[in-house]
C-alpha cells in the first residue's frame, strides 16, 4: 500500500502547508523505513503467499509494524517534527507515522503484533484486505485521488494570483503540481500491483 500511504501524505500536506512535503512524505513510510534494514538482517521476514504479487505475503514485521511499537515510533517522530517545525508540524507528522500502520491494518492479512517482539504471543490484528486485490486496490485509488484533490485545493489557495492557464480560473502551478503528484502517486500504485 505504498501509494495509499503517499495519497494520505499529499492529504497532510494540504492540512499543514508548513510542513516541508518530503518529512510528510518520510513520515508516512517510517515504519517501512525502518523494517527494511530490519528485513536485511533477518530479524524481521516476509513470506510470499497466493503466488505473490500485490499484498501478496504475510509479514513478520513484529518489531516495526507493531501497535505499541508505532506508537512509539510516531511519537518520536513527532517529538523531532516538533523542535523542528513546531507544534502543529508535530502533530502532522506523528499522525502521518501511525497512519502507517491504521491502513496496514486494513490490508495486512493477521500480521500484525500489538507488542513488539510479539511479546505475550498475544493475537495478530489485520483485516486482510489483500485477500480482495480489487478491493484493497480501490480503496488505494481512493486515498490517492482525495489526497490529490486536497493537494491540488491546497497549493491553488496558496498560489493566490499566479499565472492562470488559458482561459481558466485555476492558477496554473496549483494544476501543475497537483497533476505531477496525482501522476507520482499513480506510479507508485502501479509499481505496487506489477511488484517492481
């Protein structure tokens, strides 16, 4: 759900224009960030399922993807976006972090530990929406276009009286820059369903 993750950032941004778009960016693939040095080293697994493709695996990421271990995550996150950029950018931030693992939890197949370590052996959470690849992949679409709706609405608010395209209202760098991040963000989509 790479792209659904970036949708939601273009979103954020649209919510909290001070904050510089590659931390919301970063923000909202922390966790992943994170587990792929974790991948490497084998602390934490991936396993392909239903021939692999699109959310196809089940992954033992016990340390990054757990509730309690986002948490934390977000919260630092956050405490940094906070000296940073300041309270509000703080709250952006850490919100964007967690979000990570609010819509891993829709797709993840039951993956997913409430403690780190899967301490307690307590039960895996996750909806399992990649078992509907129609489904997940719908619901990625949407988080792409309303976070390019709400960015392309947010950046024309700022554009104010920039040069307008011929003939429209529409200040022609708030289409612009909505159109490259709705064509980044379906790019990223596609990538997600062909496994590049």
């Amino acid at each position: 759900m790479f792209a659904g993750h970036f949708g939601l950032a273009a979103a954020a941004k649209a919510a909290s224009p001070k904050t510089p778009l590659w931390a919301i960016m970063l923000g909202t693939q922390l966790l992943d960030v994170i587990f792929v040095p974790l991948l490497l080293t084998g602390i934490e697994t991936t396993v392909e399922t239903d021939g692999g493709g699109y959310g196809g695996a089940v992954i033992h990421a016990d340390y990054t993807h757990s509730l309690v271990s986002a948490l934390i995550i977000a919260l630092l996150a956050g405490l940094g976006a906070w000296k940073l950029w300041g309270k509000r950018s703080a709250g952006v931030i850490g919100g964007v972090v967690f979000s990570h693992w609010l819509l891993d939890l829709l797709v993840h197949r039951s993956d997913m530990p409430i403690l780190p370590g899967n301490l307690g052996s307590l039960p895996l959470m996750g909806f399992g929406l990649w078992k509907w690849p129609f489904i997940s992949g719908a619901l990625e679409v949407l988080l792409i276009a309303v976070g390019a709706v709400m960015y392309y609405r947010s950046v024309r608010l700022r554009a104010g009286n920039a040069p307008e395209i011929a003939g429209s209202a529409f200040p022609a760098k708030a289409v612009w820059a909505a159109a490259v991040m709705a064509v980044l963000l379906m790019g990223s989509f596609i990538s997600d369903l062909i496994g590049i």
